[in-house]
C-alpha cells in the first residue's frame, strides 16, 4: 500500500496547477478569439470522432 502512495503522490506532482481547472483570464480570451469557438463551446477541428471498425480486436 505504501508503494501506490508514493506512486500516487509522484503522478500528482507531476500535473500542472491549471490541469483539468475552468479557463478564465487570458487563457479564456484567447479561447473566444478562436475560429473553433462557437456558439459558446469549442468545436473540435478534426470533425466526428473515428469509431473502430467491425470485428476490431477491441470489440
């Protein structure tokens, strides 16, 4: 148990402060000024997300 602790606390240490927080400041602004932000979320440029193909070992 001692193990995945410090593994857990190194993984921790290794994100930055900002990961995973809301956007705001600048940070927003220059969300907003993007092409790819419309109708007030960003759209992803690279169109529908890819599905795996039948019968794919994944399945």
């Amino acid at each position: 148990m001692a193990g995945f602790r410090t593994l857990s606390t190194g993984l921790r240490a290794l994100q930055p402060g900002g990961f995973g927080a809301d956007p705001s400041g600048e940070r927003m602004a220059r969300i907003r000024r993007s092409p790819h932000f419309k109708d007030g979320v960003f759209q992803n440029p690279g169109g529908p997300a890819r599905t795996r193909p039948s019968g794919s070992a994944l399945d």
